[in-house]
C-alpha cells in the first residue's frame, strides 16, 4: 500500500476542475503541460478516424496523465498522483469540442437545443506502479433555446473554451430542463470517481 499523501499534481488549466478539488479538500500543486514546451505527439486533442467518444476522451486524459507523470520523473519533482482529465460533448454521435468562434458556437447550442445530449468526463490518475482512468457519462436534456437566447450567450466569453459550447455551472445553467448523472462531471471533474481513483493511489480522503 502506499504511503499516503496529502497534495496532488493537477495537470489541467481549467478553473473549473481547481474549484471541484477545492471543495473535496483535496491540496494541489498545478502542473500545467505547456510550460515544459509543446506537448507534440505525445497528446493530441484531434479525434482519431472512427473512435468513439468514450475511447477519445479515455485516451486524451490518459495521455495527459502520463506525459504530466513523465514531466514529475524528468524534472525531479517529489512523487506524487498526477491527475488529468478531459470532458466532450456528443449528439447524434458527433463529438463537440471547443467551438472557435461565435457561428460554431451558436450552431451547437441550435444542435442541443430541445434534445437530449452527452457529456463524458475521464479522469486518470497516474502515479508510481498506477495508471488508472474512469469515465463517467452524463445525459443532459435542454429546452428549446431561441435565436435571442442563444446570440446572448454566444456573446458572453463562457462558450469559447468549453466543449459543446456552454458551461452548466453558468449562465448555461437557465438551458438545462434535466440531467441524469453527475454535476460535477458535465462540470469537469465527476468528484466521485474522481475520489476513488485518488483513494486508490494512496491520498487520504474520508
């Protein structure tokens, strides 16, 4: 068994996911990819021809995990869990990234608008003798949005680094008829598996 830990690397720029760690105590120090130069080949967020979006999001948390847990041996950091994660939204088997400006934008919310979409989050946590990942996916069913509803939100900076182009914890939040999951991974980081994974690599949690 491992000796525990009371700290993390966190290999994600996202705000939201700092915030989820926040909230279930769990100390980390940020280890963000890009500072030790391009990633290249080693993690790439383009879709494979023919993957699934369970497999696409599993190999993209995956390979951030293990290039971040590559970066703690290079650099000679203490050893600790390194977390990664990765969330992508899907319809009609297409999968949503980050839209790039406002038309994509507002053509995915036109998408979503009235039906019933997917959102998967994995979560891998890599550390010495362990690489394990899980995702979890949640449905999520919006109202009908109008054009007025859907140029306002578009006019906000929320849709532009998220995948499907909206964010629950935010004014997207008024879109939302019903989900049927977890909140906290259509957020980024689904806090359940999330604390089991960390569990698992010797981090005390209650």
């Amino acid at each position: 068994m491992k000796q525990a830990d009371t700290k993390i690397y966190l290999a994600s720029k996202s705000p939201r996911r700092r915030e989820l760690l926040r909230q279930i105590g769990v100390d980390f120090e940020l280890l963000l990819l890009r500072s030790d130069g391009p990633r290249g080949a080693d993690v790439t967020e383009t879709v494979h021809p023919g993957e699934s979006a369970l497999d696409y999001v599993a190999r993209v948390a995956n390979e951030k995990a293990a290039y971040a847990w590559d970066l703690v041996r290079r650099r000679h950091l203490r050893p600790r869990p390194v977390l990664a994660a990765d969330t992508t939204v899907t319809i009609d088997g297409v999968i949503l990234g980050k839209p790039a400006d406002r038309a994509e934008a507002a053509a995915m919310l036109q998408q979503l608008s009235g039906r019933t979409h997917e959102v998967l989050t994995a979560v891998a946590v890599h550390h010495t003798g362990m690489a394990e990942s899980v995702t979890q996916v949640s449905q999520v069913r919006f109202g009908v949005l109008s054009a007025a509803s859907i140029a306002a939100y578009c006019a906000t900076m929320e849709p532009y680094d998220k995948a499907g182009g909206y964010g629950i914890q935010g004014s997207a939040a008024l879109f939302v008829e019903h989900i049927e999951g977890s909140h906290s991974g259509i957020m980024g980081l689904p806090l359940f598996e999330t604390a089991q994974l960390l569990r698992q690599a010797g981090l005390a949690l209650p």
